[in-house]
C-alpha cells in the first residue's frame, strides 16, 4: 500500500497537469456530495428584480432571467450531472466492451452482427442521433443515460472487438482443445484486458458528458416546446 501512495506522490509531483486534473476531479466529487449543502442561495428561488445581473461579489456567476442565482445552480446541479455522466459512461463501457470482446473471440456471425449495429449507430451524428431518442422516450433523467451510452457504445465495442481479436490469435495454438476450464481463462483474458485501452476515454467522456447532456437536453427541450405550440396552434385553427 505504501508502494502505491509513494508512486502516486511521484506521479503528481512530476507532471502538473495530472496533479490539477485529479484535483480538478476530487473538487467534482466534493461538489457533487456536499455541494447542496454549501451554496449560499436557493437555486430554485426566483426574483425578476436582479435578472440577468453580471457576476458580482453577491453573485459569483451572475443571475439568470428569472433572477435565480448561477453559481448556486452550477454546483446543486453538479451532483445530478456527475451521477448521469457515471451511469451513461459505466453503462456503454461495460455493453460496449461485452459485446467487443465476445465478436472478437467468436468472430462469424456473433462479430457481423455486433459490427452491423455500432456501423448503424455510427451511421448517424452523434448529437442528431442523442436528441432523437430523448425526444422520442421523453425527456428524463433515465432517457438521457440511455440515449448518451448508445451513441458511446461504438467506441467500446470497436477497441474491444480489436484488443480481443488481436489476443484470441496470439493465445489460440492450432490444434488446441477447447475445454470449458480453457474456455473460462481465455474469455476473462480477453474480456478484461482490452479494457485498458478505454481508460483516457472513460476519463474524458466523465468530464464531457455533463456539459454534452446538458446542451442535448436544453436543445429537445425546445425542440418539444415548438412541437408542442405548433399543435396547439392547429388545434386552435381547426376550432
């Protein structure tokens, strides 16, 4: 143990970068644990009499057009947005490296259909694609994990897929006997390492994903508040 904490210290001391990245992280999780308890204003609290403030010594970030303050916005909303980023990353990571891994060391039909999908799910911008089924689910907070894990599960299946197949060939002497002992061993190999790999993905993804959502949900929230006066309006013309 202490082996691991002198070889982190070395780490951090070393590079800067890595050392304002983990704080960078370590401030994320405090927020998102203590954060409803720290901020000095009730972030749902409207007041139209210092809408649209600039920041200022009260308001660190300024006030919004309903007078709410964005700093106490910012951080309540931290907990929410570090949740669902966790949930959409874990989730297409452990669906996309599964399904990786078993089209790498089945091939045939098993890798054809798993290339047929992520090719299909690639085949749509990303964002484009995201928006669609948030809008066509509902905007929720469990439609919004599902929708971002399925445009991420590309990635994970693909560099699964590659790592697994790579090792299949390399562990597979011709003429071996496949037992299910053998079986069980090259399945968790192939299985667990290629998911090294993934790792600088899965960090950037958990930084990205809040803001990424967040611009996915404020843009099918509009998109279904237009849809929703369209119909109003041709219902009233009809009448």
């Amino acid at each position: 143990m202490r082996d691991h904490f002198r070889r982190l210290r070395y780490v951090m001391g070393e590079n800067p970068i890595t050392l304002f990245a983990f704080s960078l992280f370590f401030l994320l999780i405090v927020l998102g644990a203590f954060g409803p308890y720290l901020i000095p204003y009730d972030p749902l609290a409207s007041n139209t009499a210092i809408a649209l403030k600039p920041p200022s010594w009260s308001h660190w970030f300024g006030t919004d057009d309903l007078g709410r303050d964005v700093f106490s916005r910012v951080v309540a909303a931290t907990r929410l947005d570090l949740a669902i980023s966790v949930s959409a990353v874990s989730l297409s990571f452990l669906a996309g490296s599964l399904a990786g891994a078993c089209a790498g060391y089945f091939g045939g039909a098993t890798d054809r259909l798993v290339g047929r999908l992520t090719d299909t799910i690639m085949a749509f911008p990303l964002f484009v694609l995201a928006m669609g089924i948030v809008s066509a689910l509902g905007n929720t907070v469990g439609n919004i994990v599902y929708a971002t894990a399925i445009i991420n599960f590309p990635f994970y299946a693909r560099v699964a897929r590659a790592e697994a197949n790579a090792r299949r060939e390399a562990t597979d002497p011709v003429g071996e006997g496949r037992g299910w002992l053998i079986f069980r061993l090259r399945l968790t190999l192939v299985v667990l390492l290629p998911t090294y790999p993934m790792i600088p993905h899965i960090t950037k993804s958990v930084y990205h994903l809040p803001s990424e959502m967040s611009a996915d949900e404020e843009a099918v929230g509009a998109a279904t508040q237009n849809r929703s006066v369209v119909a109003v309006s041709r219902e009233s013309g009809d009448r």
